[in-house]
C-alpha cells in the first residue's frame, strides 16, 4: 500500500507550491522588446527584463542593490530617528510648559504675554 501511495504522489503533476519553490529557487529570467511602429517608423520601444527569484538566489548571482537604494533603507532610518528626535522635544516642551504653569499659579501670576481681563482697561485708564 506504501509503495502504491508513493507511486500516486511522484506520479500526480507538480502543483503551485512546487513550480513557485523551484522558480524561486532556480530563477526565471523573461526577456521581451515591444515595437509601436506606425508606417515603418518606429514610434515607442519598450525592453522588458524581468527576474524572479529569492533573495539569496540574487545575492548569489551579485544582485543587492535594495541594501543599497537609499528610498528603501536610509530614509526609512532617517524618519525613525527624527520621529524619536521629535517625540523627545515635544516632551520636553510639555515639561517646560508645565513647570512654568505651575509656577505661575504658585505667584498667582498669568503666563507671560498674557493678559489678565480688566488688565487691558486699567492700561488703557492710565
């Protein structure tokens, strides 16, 4: 019974998952030149090279430039860091902001540049 399952399962076709496995581990390189011509003049080429595979497969073949590409790596970084320079600021300004508010409402002064109401008119009385 063994051996009659196993001749069923080498002998069925491969499925998705086996062609996928093998191109990604293999490659598949397609190739293409498209011709808009209109009265024998050539009016758009187009040159279509495509290459599928895994990513060790390309990096086998020399094939790493996404580590390199600066819109996929550094600004990715970039915006990171300043995002935590930003969250890292703006809590500090929350801490000054709330230390000078407490210690207007300990001297029971405004904040600066405010005014207080009634204050306007008393200046505008002078």
């Amino acid at each position: 019974m063994s051996s009659e399952r196993s001749s069923l399962i080498t002998a069925r076709p491969p499925g998705l998952v086996d062609v996928l496995d093998r191109i990604l581990d293999k490659g598949l390189v397609i190739a293409g030149d498209i011709k808009v011509s209109l009265a024998n003049v050539e009016l758009l080429t187009l040159q279509i090279r495509l290459l599928v595979c895994s990513i060790d497969k390309a990096e086998q073949i020399g094939l790493n430039w996404w580590r390199y590409d600066t819109n996929l790596t550094t600004r990715a970084e970039r915006a990171e860091a300043e995002n935590v320079e930003l969250r890292e600021r703006l809590n500090e300004l929350e801490r000054e902001i709330r230390k000078i508010s407490a210690g207007s409402a300990a001297t029971g002064r405004d904040l600066p540049g405010r005014r207080v109401k009634g204050e306007a008119k008393a200046k505008r009385r002078k």
